[in-house]
C-alpha cells in the first residue's frame, strides 16, 4: 500500500540539479498560494545545508490543507551548499542567520514570524496536508502553551518496515509514560508548534548544539501546559538523525542504553537541568 509521503521520497536526498522543473515550478505556485498577507499561524524551516532533502519537505509543505491563513518563512543557517538557491527557487521568503546553531536559526524564524502561533519545521522532514489543523486542533484549547507529536522514519535498505514499526512502538510507549512528568523532554524540533507570544517572553538557547526546544518548551511551561497529539494520520516522517545509520536493534539497544540512565527522572518534575560541556556551543571544533 502506497504512503503519502512516497512521491516527496522521489526526490529526498537528491542533488537541487536533479529535481525536475515541473516538480519545483508546481510546489513555487502552491506555496505562494498558501502565503497569507495577515497570517495567524507562522511555519517556519530552518536549514543548515539542507539542498537534498529542503525540496522534499517545501514539496510537503506546498500541499498542506488549512483552515488557517498561514506563511511559510525559511531561515539559512549560514549553509555553504545549494540551501538558499532552494529557498530562492521556491520561491519561499527566507532570512540568512550566520551565526551556527539551531538556537541561532529558531531565534532568527521567530524575529520575523508574523504569526500569533509558531511552527518549527525542520528540513529534512517530510509533513502530511493536515498536519497544521491537526496539531493546530490542541494549540487553540484553553491552558496550553505548546504542543508536540510523535515522528516517524521513512523505510529504506537498513530499515524495514517491520523493525521501524517496533521500534516506534516501544519508543512511543516510552514517551507517552515519560509525558506525565517530564514532557518538555518529548518535544523535538521537527513537531513542536507553540503560542508565539509566550515565547517572545522567554528565551530559545543559542549556545547548545541540541536542546533548544526541549529547553523552550519548559519556560513555556509557566504559561500553560505541554500537550502531545497522538494521531498517526498527521505523524510527520523524517531521516535518521536521531537513531544513525546502524541497524534498527542496534539503534533500539542504544537508546534503552542511554534511557535506563537517570531513569527515575521519568517519575518526578523539575524546572532545571543542567548542561553537559560537549553540547555547548562554544565547545564546538569548528
């Protein structure tokens, strides 16, 4: 059975040269369709040399069925590949940030992001046509200052199918139990949409190589609850950034590895954590 995100697969991970015309010239017209003069919802990408996989997801994105008037702003992250060339042909409005790091890059979207609701949208991701309604569905309820959902992989040689499904299952069991007392610790870049005026009151980190949104999502806490959407029909799929290029087991056996750690957390709150010296920016070879 075909998935909705097989046909963007046709052009996942290719060079920008090989994408057909058609294809960039039909995604340009859908896109500047959905630009609204007066956006309540702002959905904005940040792309750190991103040009194989930015298509696929601008692709996505064109064809998104909202109730909501919405803009599509894209943000470079001082990328030394094709990225803006992307952004340029699409025709997607777009800053360039030459400060590295995702906190850098989330910040700059956040700048120049019109809406009174932000989504983070990562590039290398692949989103389904009801994704903003759906996720916009729990942002708008009373008391709810953010929300998350869950995320899937798109198969591939080193992946099946079978071995994707149980390790998403197990890993979403686990951050289902984890959501109760430490749900910042769920939220992930690629699926968080938050209120944006609660956000332009706290701070998104710019000195950490990974955690800027988990670490938002927690000061967003004081204006209201995390909430997760637990529907597949609008799961995002994306690459494996998150688990490697190793085999499913071994990837599973890695993270249970690295969860048993400090796995008492998952039983109490907190409003704090501490950083760890090789996730500062500063600390980075470059």
């Amino acid at each position: 059975m075909a998935n909705w995100y097989d046909k963007y697969m046709t052009i996942y991970g290719k060079p920008f040269s090989e994408v057909p015309e058609e294809i960039i010239n039909g995604t340009r017209e859908r896109l500047a369709a959905l630009q609204s003069d007066e956006p309540l919802v702002s959905v904005v990408m940040i792309a750190y040399n991103e040009e194989k996989r930015l298509p696929a997801c601008l692709w996505s994105l064109s064809e998104l069925k909202t109730k909501y008037p919405i803009e599509i702003l894209g943000v470079n992250n001082n990328s030394n590949d094709q990225t803006e060339q992307v952004y340029q042909a699409f025709g997607i409005p777009y800053f360039n940030e030459m400060k590295q790091s995702p906190g850098y890059a989330r910040q700059c979207g956040l700048e120049h992001a019109r809406g009174k609701y932000h989504f983070f949208i990562d590039a290398d991701t692949l989103y389904p046509s009801c994704y903003v309604d759906k996720m916009m569905g729990k942002l708008l309820k009373p008391g709810v200052s953010c929300v998350g959902t869950f995320w899937s992989f798109y198969p591939d040689e080193k992946h099946s199918k079978i071995s994707l499904c149980l390790f998403e299952m197990a890993r979403d069991l686990f951050l289902w139990i984890q959501h109760f007392k430490r749900p910042e610790l769920n939220i992930r870049g690629m699926t968080f949409a938050f209120n944006a005026d609660y956000a332009r009151q706290c701070a998104i980190r710019t000195d950490i190589r990974r955690g800027e949104d988990g670490s938002l999502a927690l000061s967003l806490k004081k204006f209201g609850r995390i909430v997760f959407l637990y529907d597949r029909k609008a799961r995002p799929v994306t690459g494996y950034g998150t688990i490697g290029n190793q085999s499913m087991w071994q990837s599973f056996v890695d993270h249970v590895r690295i969860q048993l750690r400090g796995i008492t957390r998952i039983f109490h709150s907190t409003d704090h954590y501490d950083d760890a010296e090789d996730n500062l920016v500063k600390n980075r070879n470059q």
